[in-house]
C-alpha cells in the first residue's frame, strides 16, 4: 500500500513547516488528491491516522480535496473533462492525451498552532 509512503512524506513535509514557523503542532492538513492519481483517498485516511502518532501532528485533521481529471484538445484549443490519460475530445472527436489536471497528489494547506 503507498498509500502510506505517501502519508509518511506528507506528514513529514507538514511537521517539518510546522517547526520552521515555531508552530507547536499541525492542526490541520488538506491534500489535493487527483482522480487519475493511482491513490485510495480511504487509504490516505487510515494511513494519516497510523503516521501521526508521536509527531507534532497527532490529532490533526485531514482534507481530501479531490481533483477530477482534465485533458486539452491541440486542435479545438478546449480543456474538456477526462476519464483516462487518453480522452477524445466531444469537440472534433480526435483522441487527446495531453492531462491538464488529475494525476496530482499535493499538500494544499498546513494549519499550526
């Protein structure tokens, strides 16, 4: 499961914001997690609550904030909603591969205290 890798990282970049600002502890931690990027937001969650313990951010919340997948037609010049890394376009139907959003997994906010 990298879901837990992914934690330990995220968690580890927050506390260590938290102690550059003097910040006491993390109480607050959104994450920007994109439809097409291979992670299990629940997994994320189960995870967060495992690799807090005994770090500054013990007790903190979790934000997912979803993000749904985007691509770009070259031809129509248009973004248009995706489903796969590979989307036709329902302009001129030509098939696109160009991922606008929706492979991101990224800390949006740290809140401390």
């Amino acid at each position: 499961m990298h879901e837990v890798s992914i934690m330990e990282e995220a968690v580890r970049l927050a506390v260590d914001a938290a102690k550059s600002s003097g910040a006491d502890r993390v109480t607050h931690l959104r994450l920007r997690v994109g439809a097409l990027s291979g992670v299990v937001p629940d997994a994320l969650r189960f995870a967060f609550d495992v690799v807090c313990r005994g770090t500054l951010a013990e007790g903190a919340s979790l934000e997912i904030e979803p993000v749904a997948a985007a691509s770009w037609c070259p031809v129509c010049r248009s973004e248009f909603a995706g489903t796969d890394f590979f989307n036709e376009c329902p302009g001129c139907h030509k098939v696109c591969g160009e991922l606008q959003r929706g492979r991101e997994i990224e800390i949006a906010t740290v809140e401390t205290n």
